[in-house]
C-alpha cells in the first residue's frame, strides 16, 4: 500500500467517524466561522481549564478534508495548553504552505500533508485551525470572564 493511499484512509476515517464531534456546556468557549468560497461551516466549542484544553467538540458541515482535520485538531489538541495548542496550528499551517514541519509532532495530521498541493483546499484544512486560534485569543480563555 503506498503512503498516499493510507494518508487517504486516515482522512476519509476522520471524516466518517469524526472524533469529538458533538456539543459542549452553554459555558465553553465557543466559535463559529464559515469558509466563504466553498461553505464549509465550523462550530468550535472548548473548555479551558487553567490553560488547558479539558475538552473540546465541533460541529459543522463541509468537504471531507474540513471535516477530517477538525476532527484530527480535536484529537491533537485535547490535554495540551493552549500556548501548545497554538504552537500546533503554527506548525500546522506552515506545513499547508508546503513549509517544512516536524511530522513526528503532527502525528495523523501530517495525512493532510498533500491537501499543500492544492491552494484551494487549503482554506477547508485550516478553518477548524482558525476557529481554535480565535477561541484561543478570546478573553474567556482564562476560564474567568464568559460571553
């Protein structure tokens, strides 16, 4: 089986059997954002505990690449702090530039390694990645103040 046929398995997993989709307490950080060009749409709710990413759930509707990396975001970013959290979609996002990336520190996302390819499905890739990072620089982070 070659690397890109398995890289297409993990992403059409993710999208069937999304992990961590669903709905958290009215008191989660919550963000909805739309990609515009396509329609893919992301609900992103997480709750932050002294900096730490307890839990976190989607919802949303789009392509199987949008989907697939809100789900695999999900995964990677449940227990790590936000600041680590961050540093993910940093290294996230360069790899969507076709950057070099520690892959080791990506684990499954690196199956969206390919989408790089393709600029147009770059923005269905990182919409969940840009719901985190405005989640992440809300005010309520701290766990104090709600909206």
């Amino acid at each position: 089986m070659q690397l890109d046929d398995l890289y297409r398995q993990v992403i059409m997993d993710h999208y069937q059997h999304p992990r961590n989709q669903g709905q958290l307490a009215d008191d989660a950080i919550a963000v909805d954002l739309r990609n515009p060009s396509c329609g893919d749409e992301i609900r992103l709710q997480m709750l932050v505990e002294d900096g730490v990413v307890k839990d976190v759930r989607f919802r949303g509707s789009g392509c199987s690449i949008s989907m697939a990396s809100a789900s695999m975001m999900t995964d990677a970013i449940k227990g790590k702090t936000i600041s680590e959290a961050l540093h993910l979609a940093q290294t996230f996002r360069g790899m969507m530039k076709g950057e070099p990336a520690d892959l080791d520190e990506l684990g499954e996302l690196e199956s969206l390694q390919g989408v790089s390819k393709f600029p147009a499905r770059i923005k269905c890739a990182t919409l969940a990645w840009q719901a985190l990072e405005r989640a992440a620089g809300s005010s309520e982070v701290d766990g104090e103040a709600k909206a």
